[in-house]
C-alpha cells in the first residue's frame, strides 16, 4: 500500500517525462518492499515474543509440577517423622517417670524443636515460592494456559496447608510429656 501511494505520487510529480512512470514504479516498489519488510519482522517479532511468553509460561507450569511432587515427598516423609514421635511419646509416657526428665524425654524435646525448626524454615520458603508463582500468573492472566498455572498453585499451596498440619501434631507432642 505504502508503496503502491509513494509510485503514484511520483509518477504525477514526473507527469510528461520519459521513463517517469516506470522509474515510479520500481520506486514504489522498492518503498513498498521495505515497509512491506518491516511490518512483517514486526509481526514475526511479536508471534514470536507470544510463543517464547507461552513456552515459558509452559515451563513455569512444569516446574511448579515438580516442586508440589517434592513438596508432597517431604510430607509424606515428615508424617512418618510426626508418627516416629508419637510412638516415641507413647513409649515415654508408658515408663515410669518418677524419677524425673529421663534421656529419651530431654531427646524427643530436641529432635522435635530441631525438626519445627526446619519445617518453618520450609514453610516460609514454599510461602515465597507460591508467591512467586502467583505473580508470574498475575502477568499472564490472559494466557490460556493460565488455569494449568492456577491449578498447580493451588496443589502447592495445599501441600504447603498439609505441612503446617504436620507441624501442629509435632508442636503439641512435648505438651503432652506434662500430663
């Protein structure tokens, strides 16, 4: 089009001489071509830029997969840590204990501040986690592979909830050494 105008315009203002329509022409064309040019770089430029945000959005959505799979093995890991205590308490409330604190109680106490230790630890790590992925899922709100995104934020945020009610079971076990 830009070409086709630029020919035209040419071609009136050298209206009479030889060779003017043909010589507007090739300069038509050769305005055309280049604009011509130019636009579809930037169309390319733009498809291009749409696909690398999709597969990125689609590689976001494959990492945050593999972290709820890790994320869900350290709960189940830690559930058998919370079961291991309990039998540990069990065991200690079950002995006679009138003597005082005995080694097993002052090591359950431990290993249970040790491991609440690291679950917090963990706990705000997933939180930052989450929050990242949230924010990547705000920018492409309009991508349709947004609701695989949400879905996945979703599943680590539960299993970030399972963690937290993992730690409440160990955090009450040492008050229960006081009954």
């Amino acid at each position: 089009m830009v070409g086709a105008a630029a020919g035209a315009g040419a071609a009136a203002a050298l209206k009479g001489k030889p060779g003017a329509i043909a010589g507007a022409a090739a300069g038509g064309a050769l305005v055309g071509g280049a604009a011509g040019a130019a636009y579809g770089d930037s169309v390319a430029k733009k498809k291009e830029g749409y696909a690398t945000k999709e597969s990125a959005l689609d590689s976001q959505i494959a990492g945050i997969h593999q972290q709820v799979a890790m994320r869900r093995q350290y709960n189940e890991k830690l559930r058998g840590v919370v079961t291991s205590k309990e039998q540990q308490l069990s065991t200690i409330l079950a002995s006679d204990r009138s003597a005082g604190p005995s080694v097993l109680e002052f090591d359950l106490r431990t290993s249970i501040n040790t491991k609440l230790t690291e679950v917090d630890h963990e706990a705000r790590s997933w939180q930052d986690t989450i929050d990242a992925h949230k924010a990547v899922m705000q920018k492409s709100a309009d991508d349709p592979h947004s609701a695989d995104l949400q879905k996945e934020i979703d599943e680590l945020t539960e299993q970030r909830n399972e963690l937290l009610r993992q730690r409440a079971k160990l955090a009450a076990l040492p008050d229960k050494l006081k009954q």
